[in-house]
C-alpha cells in the first residue's frame, strides 16, 4: 500500500515538475505546479510530516499559487523568442541536469549513511503533528521563528514598494526618465542666470 | 519504502528545476523552477527527518517555505514593476540592474 502511494505521489511530482519546464503558457505552468506540490503533499503525509503537508497545501499550493496566478494573468502570454544566446541551449541544458542527477544519485546511494536504507525508526504517534512543531518552533527555534517573521514583514514591504503604483512622476520608459534628468539639469543652470 | 527512494526522487526533482532554470527564459518560470528546487530540498529534509527519528528537519523544512514565500514575494513584485516600465520580459535583456 505504501508503495502504491509513493509512485502515484511520485508519479504526480515529476509529472508537474516537467510540465512547469515544458509548456510554453506560462499559466498552465502555474497550474502544472499546483498537481506537483499536492503530490508532494502525499509524500510528506508518507514521511510523517503531517503539519507541513496541511501548510504546503493551504499556503503554497492556496495562497502562493494564487499570487502567481494573478501575476501570470497581469502579465500575459509572454512569448519567449526562439533566438538562443548560447547557441545550443536547448539541448545542453537538459544533458546537464541530467548529469547534476547522475551525480546526487551516486553520491545518494553510495553514501555510507546507514539509516538511509531503512524505513527510519519506529515513531511516536505524535510525529510531525501540528502541535509537535509548534512546540519545537516556540520553545527550541523560537529564534528561526521571529526572524522568519521579521522577514516575512520587509518581504511584503519590499513587494509593496517594488510593485506599488508610484505617484507622480509617473514612471515612464527609461528615455522619458533621462528626459526628466536633462530638463531638471536646465533648471538649475537657469537658477543662477 | 526506504528513504533511498525518496532521497533519489528529490534529486530527480531538483535536477528537473535546474534544466528548467537553464532552458527557460521567462522570469515568471523562472521563478516556477526555483520553486520546484526547494521543494526538493523539503523533500529531502524530511526523508532525512523520517530516517533519523527527529522532527527538527520539519521545522527547517517549515522555514524553508517562509523563505520560498518571501522570494515568490519579491520576485513577482520585480515582475509586474519591470511589465509596468515596458521592460520585456527576457532574462537575457534583464541584465543591467537600472531601470
């Protein structure tokens, strides 16, 4: 039965995670991701993680999602051109990712690490339940906590001031930018005049 | 099923969100990919957290999505400021940091 659900969750993973790199609609890559993260889902309820496949649901594949959907729709179809930079490319890049996963596979399976080829110990019954980690996160990383809080803030303040509507001037392109430099530079010379 | 499975799986993964990364040349996928690389870390934080008995990789594993959520932040706000200035959407022209 485990086994069952680890290759449909696997399954589901790899299949999203493919989609995301192969569709040319940048909206249905976003889609894409949400199957793969509720994959992924399945595997962390596999693994025990109970509380983080209840947060990967409902923060990433909920409200992270839903911010990508919204930018994807404001955006547009953004037509990547099919002119390559670094001719080739098309093709390397698949062989060395390839290669970087030959690479995490044998040093994965050859590694000494001895609990690796087991299913893991056997568990209290109360493993990776919400209030496990809420009580590791207020009492042992209380730190990791507040910092990631504190980052969470600047995060969405950075976001406001990027993304935020500027008042005027109205930011234009960049030549009605250095147009403005240069008739403010005028000003001032007309000041002493 | 051992932990081996899920650990190739997340390398399997990763290495998928590289070549995204390295093929793709919208920021918006971009940005998907970079996606599909920490989740691959999760994933192997928490097969690691399972094999070794200890719910500390879950918390690491936790504040990794905080991270991942404040990058998808910032990331989409220089998205939609670069579309608003007419600037295309190319990583290969996103190159000078002045806009």
């Amino acid at each position: 039965m485990t086994q069952v659900c680890f290759f449909l969750g696997a399954i589901g993973c790899l299949g999203g995670a493919i989609a995301v790199i192969a569709l040319r609609n940048p909206f249905y890559s976003v889609l894409a991701l949400i199957v793969h993260l509720i994959s992924l889902a399945g595997l962390f309820l596999l693994l025990q993680g109970e509380f983080l496949a209840a947060a990967q649901i409902v923060v990433y594949a909920g409200a992270v999602m839903v911010l990508y959907v919204f930018v994807a729709a404001y955006v547009g179809n953004v037509d990547e051109p099919l002119w390559e930079p670094i001719p080739g490319q098309r093709f390397i890049a698949p062989v060395l990712g390839l290669a970087l996963f030959v690479e995490l596979a044998i040093a994965i399976t050859g590694s000494g690490l001895e609990a690796i080829d087991t299913r893991g110990p056997t568990v209290e019954l109360g493993f990776g339940s919400p209030s496990a980690i809420g009580k590791l996160l207020l009492e042992r990383f209380l730190i990791a906590f507040e910092a990631a809080s504190l980052l969470l803030l600047v995060a969405a303040v950075g976001a406001v001031v990027l993304a935020g509507r500027h008042p005027s001037p109205s930011p234009g392109t960049p030549d009605d930018a250095r147009g403005r430099d240069s008739a403010t530079r005028e000003g001032l010379e007309e000041v002493p005049g | 099923m051992d932990i081996t499975w899920y650990l190739v799986l997340s390398a399997l993964l990763f290495a998928v969100g590289v070549s995204g990364v390295l093929l793709r040349r919208s920021p918006l996928v971009i940005l998907l990919c970079l996606e599909l690389m920490l989740n691959a870390g999760n994933l192997a934080l928490l097969a690691f957290s399972r094999s070794l008995g200890n719910q500390d990789g879950q918390v690491f594993a936790l504040i990794v999505m905080v991270i991942a959520a404040c990058e998808v932040v910032v990331g989409l706000g220089i998205i939609v400021a670069a579309y608003r200035r007419r600037i295309p959407l190319n990583v290969d022209d996103l190159r000078s940091l002045r806009g």
